[in-house]
C-alpha cells in the first residue's frame, strides 16, 4: 500500500497508518456483582512494539464493553 501512495502525484506527502484495535477481558468485582468489562483498545500501527506495549501515551481507550452475567435456562 506504501508502494502505491509513493507512486500517486496527488498522495505526495501523504503517509499509510493501520490502526489497531483491541480488547481483553477484566473482572469487576467490587459493587458489580463481578461483571465482565472487556475494555477496547485503539492505537495507530506506525508505534514502535516497545513503545506500545508499555502504553506511552500510544494505546488510546475506545470504551468499555459490558458482558453481563446470566444464566442460561436451556
């Protein structure tokens, strides 16, 4: 895709970022009623490994995703 945007006069200057998104699951317990979060991650793909993976300000929080607990009655 780089190759591609270099090659377009009218890309000039112009620069390909992936972005990357995740999530991981994490138990609330106090005053929830141990709810499952499964909080959702978002940080630019053109971030040293290093840099991410220690959360310098390069992992931005989206939101929370709520999974509530129930039972199922099957």
């Amino acid at each position: 895709m780089e190759d591609i945007i270099a090659e377009d006069d009218q890309t000039h200057g112009s620069m390909f970022v992936p972005v990357i998104l995740g999530s991981d699951k994490t138990t609330v317990s106090v005053a929830t009623g141990n709810n499952e979060y499964y909080p959702l991650y978002a940080s630019p793909g053109n971030v040293h490994h290093n840099v991410r993976w220690a959360h310098h300000n390069a992992v931005s929080l989206i939101g929370f995703l709520a999974i509530p607990k129930s039972e199922c009655l099957f």
